[in-house]
C-alpha cells in the first residue's frame, strides 16, 4: 500500500516531507549537521550561553550520532560560557566593591 497524503488523500512519497498536491506537512526535516551549522551553533552558544541549551535539547532529540554531538557540545559550551560570565562578573562586582570601600574610607579619614 503507497502512503497517502492526511489531508488530501494524494499518494506522495516515502521521502516527502511535505505533500505534493496540497503542502501538508508531512513529517519533520531533520535538522541540519553541516560544519557552517555546527560553528554557528557553537558560537551562538558560547555568545548567547541560555540559548545554547535551547539548541542543544533540540538537537539531542534527532535521530543520528552527529546531532546527539552538537546538542552535547552545545549544552557543554553554555555551560562553561554562563560559568565562566558568572565568575567574571562576581569578580568585578568584588573589586568595583573593594574600590568603593576604599574610596569612602580615605574620605571618612579626611572628615
């Protein structure tokens, strides 16, 4: 039996993803693993850390090795990267803190 189309009933392809006769969606388009895919993604990750685990749950959830891989790296990469922000940005509050409580000080001692 040749599969038929949802909606219109027309007999469309094993491999279509949409169908030919009306445009019904037929089933989802496996996401892209090119390598200008897989830098994007890891750049993004790195620049945009909440978007990162977005993009990766999305592609640890296609079928094939090489999407688990770049859902893996870009969890990994977001999680480094927001760790990394954090770190950095509790540094500088400390020091903008330190300077603040020096500052008053020598003021405090001219007073």
């Amino acid at each position: 039996m040749e599969p038929t189309c949802p909606k219109c009933h027309s007999v469309v392809d094993p491999t279509d993803f949409f169908c030919s006769t009306c445009g019904k969606k037929l089933k989802a388009k496996p996401l892209s693993t090119s390598l200008l895919t897989e830098i994007l993604y890891y750049f993004g990750s790195v620049l945009l850390p909440p978007l990162g685990i977005w993009w990766g749950i999305k592609y640890l959830f296609q079928p094939g090795a090489a999407s688990k891989r770049i859902g893996i790296i870009s969890i990994v990469l977001t999680i480094v990267s927001f760790t990394l922000t954090s770190v950095l940005a509790v540094d500088f509050v400390n020091t903008m803190y330190a300077t603040y409580k020096t500052q008053l000080n020598t003021v405090q001692e001219l007073y």
